[in-house]
C-alpha cells in the first residue's frame, strides 16, 4: 500500500511497489495486491480493511511517516490494529541526535529553530504501542505492528525504506508473518542483440521437449535493448531449469551475456580492473562517463572523458581533423574512430570508447534518421570495435539506450582483449 | 485499476496510473485510488467490488483485453456488472480487417495460420450487452459499461490506452458518470534550500493567520534537495492561495525559484539562450553535462564539457596548476575554479560550471567527509559564484543532487548576470 498525494496524482513514480515486488518474490511471498492512494485517512484505512479483508497475511505501507500535518499513515494504520499511539522517548531522542546536526547547516533569517523543528519531530516518535520500531535511516521511524494480518509501515523515500525493508524482515513479527512461504530458487539469465521473439520460439520448443518445463515459472522482459529472463522453481525442479539454460546456450550463445544475474555495468566494470578509460561523447553528453562512475572505486580505471557536443569541441579537444567532420558528417564512422582515438591520446588511456549519434527531435535526414548512433570502441593496442546503430524511441531513449549499446560493446572488445 | 501480473511483479513499470491521474486532474475528476493486481480474475472481481464499494462514480481499468487466455478483464467486469457478454459481429469484422495486413508481414513456418488468429481475435469482439464500443488502436477494443459505478475498460499499451481514453471521454456514459465533477485550480511553487520542517511550521502558521486555510488543498514533496508545494482549490478560494503565496514570499523569498510550477531545468535552459556553456566535471563525471543536454535544441547553448575524474586529467584538459591541487586538495574552491576558468576558455565558453566532490563512500576525511562538493559557476565577465556544501546520502545521492546545487547555482548566476 502505497500513500502519497504525489504518487497518486503521477506527480513522482512510484518506486517503492516494484522494488518490494522484487524483494517478496525473492522471499517466496506472492504479492496479490499493490494500492495507491493519498494522503487522506479515510482512503488509507479503506485500502487497509480491503487488503485485511482478502486474507492477505501481511500488509506493507510506505510512505506519510514525515514530520507534516498531512503525514498520517502511523496513526491511521495503529486506528486500524485497534493501538493507542504512544510517544517514545528513547526513539525521540534518537531523531533529535540526527536532526541537530542536519539544522547546523541552515543559517539566517527564515530558517527555523530548533525547538519548532524538533517539535515537529516529535509527531515522529509516535509509534502503535506493541509495535516494534525500525530505527530511522533519515529522520522517520519505521514500525511493526504484529497481528493477523501484520503490518509493516516503512517511509516514502526509496533510500530510507530499502535498507528499513531488511530491518523489518528480520524482526520476528514478520518472519510469523510469513512463515508459511514457499521456498523457491530463482535465477536470472540476460541476453542483449535477440528479439523477444526469438526468445518466446524457444521457449515454446523447450515446453515440447523438457520434462517438467512447466515447473519453470518464467517471466520474461525486454528493457533497453536487453532481454531478462527470470525462472522460479521449488528446488526439486532444478534438472528442468538445467535443461533449459542449456538450450538457451545452445541456440542464443552469442546474445547471452550474464547467466548469473549480473548486470553490464557489473562485468564491464570487473573487465575494467588495471585498465585506464576515457570517453568521447557527443549525443550522450556524459552519460556514458557518468554510468561508467557509478560503482564505487571507479577511479581506479576511470581517467575522464570529453563531451564534444559542439563541432569545435571534437576538434578542439580531441584533435579530430576538421575536414574529416565536413566530408563524413559529426555522425559518422570515421569521425567516432577520430573521437575514440583522440581520447585514448588525451587521457593517456589504453581503452576509449567514442558515441557520436542524432539524439532528436531535429538533425535526423534521410540518410541518417534520428536515432542513428555510431560507436567505437579503441584499445591501446591498435584494435578498433566500430558499430552503427539505428536506435528507435525518443530523445531520451536513444540517448539512454546508446549508453547501453556502448556498455555491451566494451564487454565484447575487454572479453577477447 | 491497472492489471497484468508483469506490472504487478514490477517487470514493467506502470505508466497508464500516473497518465490517467493527469488526465482526471484536468478534467476536475478527483482521483480516489489506483490499484495493481495481476491476470488473476478473483483478484481483478475484488478490486472491482473494493472501489464500487468506496461509492465512485467511475472505474477505468487497463489490460487484460489481448487475444489470449490470461487476458479476463472484460469477461470479469462483465460478470461484475451483471451483465452476459455477447458477440458484436460488425466489431468481429472490423477486427479482422485490422490484422489481414498485420498477419502478411509474418510468413514461413511458424508463423500463425490466418484463421487461428481471426478465431483467437473473436475473443476480443465479445462485449457485455449494452457497453459501449471503443474501437481497436491496436486489435483490442475497449468498452464503457453504464451504471454505478461506470466502468470504462481500456487496452494496457500507453499507445493504444492515450487515444482511446479520449473517445472514452466523448461517450455519453462517462460525460454522465463526471457530470458532478468539481473544478479546480491547481497551482505549484518550487523551493530549493528550505528543509520540509521549516515550510511545515509557515503552514501551521498560515493556518492561524488566513481565513478560509482549510478549503486549500496541499501537497508538499520533498525531492532531491527541492520542496514542492501542490495547492488545490476550488475558484472562489482564490483569495486564500493568494494570501498563502505572499506568507510563502514574506518567509522563503530566498528559497523560490519558481512560482508558476516551472522546474529548475525549464529556467536554466531559458537563460541560457544566446550563451554558450561548458562543464568541469569531477564527481558527478557527465551528469551534469547531461542533464544540461536533456531539452532538444541543447546544442544551441551546450558546447561539451571535460570530465576531470582523475588529477592528470584535471591538469593536462583543464589547464588546472598541479600545484594547486598538491597544496588545496582536488575537492577545494580553488581547484572547482581553476576547472571552471580552464572549461571557460577551452570551449572558447562565457558560462562554465565546474563540480569536484566526494561522492563516497571510500575517500572522505575528517576534514572533508563523504558528500564534500565543491561547486563554482564563471562567466565570461569575470564573475564567480563558489560554494561548499556537504550533501547527504549515498554515492548515488550526492552525485545526483550535485547536479541540482549546479543547476540552482547557474540559476542564481545567470538570473542576477
């Protein structure tokens, strides 16, 4: 159960549902129904006596834990259980701790003072007396309230309620909660350069051919470019999903790129290791150097990278020869081969990877329509990896996707490097 | 009401809950709940009888209404509604003529013989008596059934659901189902540097103080360092909101930077017409220049950027004396200056931002801990504006909500330049 006005009325995405789909069909807890509704008791209680109302064993909210007059989920979901709020004071001790620090930075005329501040806080030491508490990762508190069905009320922010989830599952009142789960293994197999077709053709061969197929729970997603293929089974099914992983290698050997769940950014980074990077980008404008930054330690390998959105940028700072871009175009072949071999140069690295491509709406022609990206991909020791790809969607999406695109084509130059 | 087992277990994020939500807040339609579940019927049947029994006038539904065997949702509204579903055979037809061409573009074996799908796409022409027909985007037909509730049955792709939803709209049966429909205003201001509890204590405040307060409906949202506040209310409440905005000037005049909902990227690209930006990017490696290259038409303004993630690369692209930063550290005002006056003139620039930071989590001393940003904006009249902030959160965190303090700072100096 989702609360919020700003989700319910699209104003941010809800992030929270599918990051707890995820962690339930982990645990082997099937979820049946996710709600959203705002910040009004009325709706938050009725969204409660209907999940109770199905049968469900546990019910997990977020959001509405904050220090405003419109944050009302505690009070309303202890209503609910049929529990006084009581205030506790070691609990409020604790978010004054973490709040004194958070005021220092605020100065000046209009910032609030303390006592208003941590007055409004103190609304957030209010817990359901029985519950068990979940100590804050920002300011608020999540709670535990056991019960049939127990309810678990974490905060709104995707950064608070992730690592509170954990805390909560380990608490006794939810493992009750969910005692009577079935164990599953899972297993995660992605592909990249397949169409969902393709996959979905195999799969109907692989039902005719391996026993106990249907003892595989396969869901399948194509998201940028990139097909997932997730199996749950009870353990003893474990010899299907063996026969299936094999015939997926045998007919897709090439597009799989991780059967063990990890993600590209993961395996390009691992392949990254003694190695020194530098990026050209135009489209992408720095996307791609700041993808490639985001596993801590990433400068160990990361050198740095140019964005060349502007023609004089390429020529300026990367020494690609000026007549190259007015015979070829700035989206050419050639041009990222210039880009990729002048950051290799400028960066001392010995791998570089160049982007150059017509994000859109405007720039497509017809011989280069939107969405058209040229790629290379250079290493130190002369080897040169250059694509071009028609990418389809909007702006955002081309220029997402190419920083994808770019991803798998570094694996394939370090896989062999 | 939003089905399908693969938007419930978060394989593909909704988008037609947040769509709809914008569409009935412009047509005035309050918006209750949303509510997920999966292809299951009994699922689907109790979130029906959950939202008839809250007493709306109107249910929309999307997915479910495909040609195969997991697609139930017309069938389970019909049963809902008490109604018997009958073949429309005009729609029979209609259907059909929409896949003849579709079905040429498959040959070879494997491929579907014609008369498997014509009779897989029956389904899709069997309505409940007396509904509404919407005729097929896609293949699938949409239906309005009257009644209390109305429920109106939309396909579950975006670019079938958006057109359809608006020949939904036109039909009698819905325009009927809102005719007691409310209009509203809706306005929303930004603020940026205020923390949530101190906009919390204006609004008690302003709870004492204006007269008829309590007819504004309020959202406020904290979001990556900025506050949103939503304010809802019916016209002749007018006078109230405008009592609320001058406390909101009187007390935070500092802290708005948009009172006409206008989102910092929006402003920042405005003033931006006409000048030519470069970035320094350590931290945030790309991100900034990235997001500067969202809008279309960013090559206007955007000349590219250098990311500096290593001290070499600091030195030889961005002309910053190593001497500098052997004696201030790379995370100091002077060196986020040099790398700004070194963007500045490498792109032959007259605005450059520059960012240099500990995004953690390794690398933070007690001197400067994780989250440590420094920040500078140069313009080409030889005006800095240089800051130090100590963001909080994760290395995603602060790499992100680092490039918002660079957007608001480049609001502030191009807003006085």
């Amino acid at each position: 159960m989702v609360t919020g006005t700003e989700v319910l009325t699209g104003r941010i995405a809800d992030r929270n549902g599918p990051w707890l789909a995820d962690r339930l069909l982990e645990l082997g807890v099937e979820l049946a129904h996710i709600t959203i509704c705002g910040d009004r008791p009325r709706d938050i209680e009725a969204q409660l006596r209907f999940l109770a109302g199905e049968g469900v064993d546990l019910i997990i909210t977020s959001g509405g834990l904050g220090p405003t007059a419109d944050d009302l989920t505690v009070d309303t979901v202890a209503r609910f259980c049929g529990r006084d709020v009581v205030l506790d004071t070691a609990l409020e001790e604790r978010i004054a701790e973490i709040i004194r620090p958070m005021m220092a930075r605020f100065t000046g005329p209009g910032a609030p003072d303390f006592a208003t501040v941590r007055a409004a806080n103190r609304k957030q030491a209010m817990v359901p007396a029985g519950a068990a508490v979940l100590d804050p990762v920002g300011t608020a508190p999540g709670v535990v309230v056991p019960g049939a069905p127990t309810v678990v009320v974490l905060p709104g922010p995707p950064r608070e309620l992730q690592p509170m989830w954990y805390k909560a599952i380990a608490t006794t009142e939810v493992q009750q909660a969910i005692a009577g789960r079935t164990h599953y293994e899972q297993q995660t197999v992605r592909m990249f350069g397949l169409p969902e077709s393709g996959l979905a053709d195999t799969l109907r061969h692989a039902q005719e051919v391996i026993p106990d197929f249907l003892r595989l729970e396969i869901t399948t997603c194509l998201r940028r470019g990139e097909l997932e293929i997730v199996t749950r089974y009870e353990p003893d099914a474990a010899a299907a999903y063996g026969r299936l992983l094999e015939l997926l290698r045998e007919r897709h050997a090439r597009a799989i790129f991780s059967e063990d769940g990890s993600r590209i950014d993961d395996l390009v980074a691992r392949l990254l290791a003694g190695r020194r990077i530098a990026t050209a980008e135009s489209c992408t404008a720095g996307l791609l150097a700041g993808r490639l930054a985001d596993p801590p330690g990433a400068s160990d390998y990361l050198a740095g990278g140019v964005v060349s959105y502007s023609n004089d940028a390429k020529v300026d700072l990367l020494g690609v020869d000026g007549a190259l871009i007015a015979e070829h175009g700035a989206v050419s072949e050639p041009v990222a081969e210039a880009m990729a071999a002048g950051a290799l140069l400028r960066f001392a690295a010995d791998t570089a990877v160049a982007i150059t491509g017509i994000a859109g709406p405007g720039g497509g022609t017809p011989d280069k329509p939107v969405g058209t990206v040229c790629f290379c991909v250079a290493l130190g020791d002369g080897r040169l990896l250059t694509r071009t790809t028609r990418l389809p969607g909007e702006r955002a999406d081309v220029r997402e996707r190419s920083t994808t695109v770019a991803m798998h084509l570094l694996h394939r130059a370090l896989s062999t490097a």
